[in-house]
C-alpha cells in the first residue's frame, strides 16, 4: 500500500513537471547554399558570443530545441554571419531565409518582433525611394542644395515617422525583453553611445525592470562619459 502511495505521487509529481516544462523547438527552412554550414543561436556576455544552441544545416533544413526558464534574446548566426534576432521561449519557432526576407515567426514575442522589423524596413524603404528622388531631381538639372531643399520636407516627415515607430515600440515593450532588443538595435546605429533626444526620451519615461538591463545600463554608463568629454572639450 505504502509503495502504490509513492508511486501514485512520484506519478503526480512527474506530471506537473512535465506541465510546467519550458520547452522551445526551433525549425529552420533555408536556402541549400547554406547546406553543410552550422547554425548557431548566441548571446553576448562580458563581451563575448557564447553559443547557446547550434546544429549543422541539412537540405535546407536545421533545428534546435531545449529549456528555457524565462524568455530571452539571442542572436541567429550561420557560421560566422549574424542573421537576425530570435527570442527564445516556450513554444514553436519557425525560422524561414529567404532570398528577399528573413521571417522568425510561431511565438508571441517573435510574432511581435517580425511584425516590427517588417514595418521598420516599409519605412526604411520609403525613405530610400525619397533619397533616390533626391538624386534624381540632381540629375534632371537642380542644385544639390536645391534638391535637398526640394525633399528636405518629405524626409524629415518620413524620418520623424521611423523614428516616433521605433520609440513607441520601445516604450510599449518596456517590461518585456523586445523593449531592450530594439534598443540595442537603436544604439547600434551610432557612432558611438551618446544621447540623442530620442534616446532620452525612451530612458526619461522607463521604468526600474528596463533601465536595469545590462545592455541598456552598460549604454548610460558609456553615453554620460561620453558626453562628459564632450563639455569638457
């Protein structure tokens, strides 16, 4: 009788495991160009790319699974080239390159993700078309000071519109992991770290969980040196 009782909740126990496993399956479809090449999923940690996952590509195809306790960023690499961002949680995640597009989809974070760097590069990509009208106008005869002046409106409202997406985006994810994701995202597109008025706008409105992150502390420490110098020089 005593062993029927332990097993009953050895039984119980195994169950509730089992329900409140954390489990994420990754499934890649890819060009056969990349076929024999390994996949790699990394994070960056006291300045270095640690592998947390990896697989060989086979007929275009590569997947990956295992544990994870709660949702966090890493990076998909194909050897040594970075593809994209990839939040690993719970759940199936279908990752799809293309010629034309890269699609992390099958999550609800990654859903989000995908659903913001499609709607970026619509805005990038109208701001290209606006850049090349620009030098179209010069080839048809304006100025270059001209032509600037000609689009200087239709950039500046395009821009604006980019960069009031990617800000709202920032804030709306404040207490998620995409919050830090874009951000980084952000800041890799300076020079160096310094504060833009849109930087401070999205770190004078966060709250404790997102100025907390280690990228995102790492960025003020830097940004605050480095406008320090700045005065100073």
């Amino acid at each position: 009788m005593i062993r029927l009782l332990c097993n009953i909740v050895l039984l119980k126990i195994v169950l509730f495991a089992a329900s409140c496993s954390s489990e994420y399956v990754l499934n890649g479809n890819t060009d056969s160009f990349f076929d024999g090449a390994r996949a790699y999923l990394k994070i960056e940690k006291d300045g270095k790319l640690l592998a947390v996952d990896s697989c060989d590509i086979l007929h275009g195809k590569f997947s990956m699974q295992g544990d994870v306790d709660v949702p966090f960023v890493c990076a998909l690499f194909i050897g040594d080239e970075a593809i994209m961002p990839v939040v690993l949680e719970k759940g199936d995640i279908s990752v799809k390159i293309g010629r034309q597009d890269i699609v992390v989809s099958g999550t609800e974070l990654n859903n989000m993700l995908s659903n913001f760097m499609e709607q970026k590069e619509r805005f990038e990509r109208h701001m290209a078309l606006l850049e090349r009208k620009e030098a179209q106008l010069i080839l048809e005869g304006y100025t270059a000071e001209g032509a600037a002046a000609y689009m200087r409106d239709s950039l500046a409202a395009a821009g604006g519109q980019l960069d009031s997406y990617v800000e709202d985006f920032i804030k709306e994810h404040y207490n998620t992991v995409l919050g830090p994701c874009v951000f980084r995202l952000l800041c890799s597109t300076l020079p160096y770290p310094f504060f833009t008025n849109q930087i401070e706008r999205i770190l004078d409105d966060a709250p404790e969980v997102f100025l907390s992150d280690d990228f995102v502390k790492d960025f003020v420490m830097a940004a605050e040196e480095n406008m320090r110098r700045l005065k100073v020089d």
